[in-house]
C-alpha cells in the first residue's frame, strides 16, 4: 500500500483553513478524465521545475521546501523514502529553475540599486575548496548576483560585479561597500562604465566610469580571530555623497559591510552543505551553485522580511495589522508573497530561436520567389486528336 503525504492546497485563500487540505499517494499523478489534452500530454509544466517529474506535485514541493530552509539530503531521504539521488536530482532542478527566475525578473536593468554591498564566502567542500561570491541591494535587501569558483581571483570579481551591473539602472547614484580585497575596485569600475564618444569623425568610443559611482572598502583588522580596529576609506568619489547615499538609503551612518555579512550568515544556516565541520558537505561546484540560487531566489520571493515588514491599519475595520513584505516586493517586482510553490511554478519562456548556421558553400543564385507561380514540371499532357470531318 502506498504511504500518503499530507500537504496543504497551494491557493492562498485556503492555506490554514479546516478543510481545506488533501492528501496524496506516492504514485504518478493525473489530471482525471476532465483535464484537457495539453494537460495531459505535460505541455501545461513546460518550462516549470514539474515537467517531466512523475512524483506528485505536493510531494515535490515539501522536499524544496526542506531543502530551501537547510534540511540535509540524507535527513529527506529517510522522511520520505525517497533516493538519494532523487532528492539531489530535484534540488538541482529546483537551482537551475530559480536561476532562470532570478535572470528573467531581476536582472533586468530596472532597478535603482542605490547602495550595494559584496563579500565572497570561503567553502569548504569534500576535497574540495571554492569561493561564493555575493551582493545585495541594501534598500530593499534584494539578493543580486552569486558567483562560484575554485580561486579567488579577479575573474570572480569580474563576474559577480557583472551580475550586479545587469540589474542596475544606467547612469544612477550608486554606492558600493566591499571588504579590502585589492581586486574589488577594478572589477565595480570595469562594470559600471559606458561607452562615450569624445572625439568627432570616425574613431572607437572610450569607456567611462559614471560620474557618481562610490567605491567605499572597509578593512577589519584581527589579531587571533578578534577584531582590533576597522579603516574606512574611499577607493572612488566622495565621502559627502557616498553619506548622503547611506542614510537614503537607511544602510548606516558610515561604510559598511554588516548587511552582506547578516546574509553570509543566512546563506550558511539555510544552505546545508555551508554549515561548518558536517558530514553532509558538497562534492561538486554544481550543487552549490543550484542551492544558492534555490536559497537565494526563496529568499527574494518567499521569504518575508522584518525590517521590510510593518504594521498598518485595515482600511475595513481599522484594526492594525501584520504586512509581510519580501524583498522582491520592496523592490517592485511583486505585490504578494509568493508561496514555493507559485515560484516552482513560475513559467520562463524559452530563448528566442537563432537560425543555424549554414553549411556548405555561399549560395551565388537568389533564392526563388514564393509567391510565383512554379513551372509545371513533366511532359505536357496528350491531346486526342479530332476524328470529324466538315
């Protein structure tokens, strides 16, 4: 007999409510006899983390839930009895479904970032060493950009701030507070640069960084893993503007790098395979990088914010009220708190079709109308010839 799972209905309206809740089997779902036949044939999970998965859709969505708020793989795979490889299968899905989310909606050059903070985490991995590179939007505590690497170099500054760089708006105020590492101002002034034409006539445009970017570095000096003093000082623009920019943007009274390091801790605690000295740590860069995306994507969409989050008056009764605010919100790219599974579901539309390259020779000869009519091809018909006379 199959084991059942209790999961709640995925509409908001009914979340919570007695009654409201249905149980599924551990077998291959179907639509029932009423479904239409592209819900049948899968078409309506195109481009969803669902399509081509048999387990059901509730079952699915409690493991990216657990997974998403740091339960282990192994601790699943005993819950549920599921493979392992299946819970890992999934997990990775899930990554690169987020990823694709994160690309669509935020990386869209929209957003005035304002203030950004970047910092990398060292990962300790089996046999394995790597660099996770990260930034946020200090306003509205929307997660940006997150890279990984097996070094730390300039080509993980490179594209952590490229990422950063999509999401902006052109020509902004901005503000950017990194650690001391020495590869961090090159990287922000190399990503934050237009083309600009100086001269007249013909003549390649030079790049220019724009004229209000700030590049604030905070060094914390240590002496046997405790703090002795931190230096603060500017690698690009003003002091005055890069205070005016901290206190419009609520990020402090002076350069800082608390908000990024608050999610270093949060992408540790959330994400299994970063807790330090486990037994369950990655094996391959790729696992990380689908589980950062999954945290990070939740993070934005799924997860409500305190400092975001307020209290308000009902327009109805008057009472005040609790009103969640995620930092996807915040940042204008939603108005509701979206559940995991409204975020699983999230349909991305494809690429757009490039044509092949063709092979072969050039073709000398222009190709024929279409809408001529072609020649007839073939002997032409026998005529019989007239017998009558006159």
């Amino acid at each position: 007999m199959p084991r059942r799972y209790f999961a709640p209905t995925w509409s908001a309206r009914q979340e919570g409510k007695s009654g409201k809740a249905r149980s599924s089997a551990m077998g291959a779902s179907d639509p029932g006899p009423g479904a239409r036949p592209a819900e049948r044939r899968g078409a309506a999970k195109a481009g969803t983390l669902f399509a081509g998965l048999r387990k059901p859709t509730e079952v699915i969505v409690v493991v990216v839930t657990l997974l998403a708020y740091g339960c282990p793989v192994q601790a699943i795979v005993h819950a549920f009895e599921l493979d392992e490889r299946t819970v890992a299968r999934w997990r990775d899905q899930a990554g690169r479904h987020c990823e694709q989310v994160h690309h669509a909606l935020v990386e869209q050059g929209k957003l005035d970032l304002m203030h950004v903070q970047a910092d990398e985490i060292r990962v300790k991995g089996r046999q394995l060493i790597a660099w996770m590179g990260l930034a946020m939007m200090v306003p509205t505590r929307l997660w940006l950009a997150g890279v990984l690497s097996a070094t730390r170099d300039r080509a993980l500054a490179d594209r952590l701030l490229g990422q950063v760089r999509a999401c902006a708006q052109r020509l902004c105020g901005l503000l950017v507070c990194t650690d001391g590492w020495a590869a961090y101002p090159g990287s922000i002034r190399r990503a934050f640069r237009e083309k600009v034409k100086t001269t007249a006539g013909r003549g390649r445009a030079s790049l220019q960084v724009w004229p209000e970017l700030h590049i604030g570095v905070v060094i914390k000096h240590t002496v046997k893993y405790h703090l002795t003093h931190i230096t603060r000082r500017m690698a690009q623009g003003g002091l005055e503007q890069a205070t005016a920019l901290l206190s419009a943007s609520r990020g402090g009274s002076v350069l800082n790098t608390a908000f990024i390091e608050r999610f270093n801790g949060t992408m540790r605690e959330r994400l299994a395979a970063l807790t330090r000295k486990c037994r369950h740590a990655a094996h391959r860069l790729s696992a990380l990088h689908t589980g950062m995306y999954l945290l990070g994507c939740t993070y934005n969409f799924c997860w409500p914010h305190q400092e975001l989050s307020r209290s308000a008056p009902d327009a109805e009764t008057g009472k005040r009220t609790w009103m969640a605010c995620t930092p996807a919100m915040a940042s204008g790219l939603t108005d509701h708190v979206w559940s995991l599974f409204e975020l699983m579901s999230y349909r991305v539309a494809p690429p757009p079709w490039v044509a092949p390259k063709r092979r072969g020779r050039r073709r000398t000869r222009p190709l024929p109308d279409p809408t001529a009519p072609k020649r007839p091809r073939g002997r032409p018909p026998k005529v019989a010839a007239c017998s009558s006379t006159s």
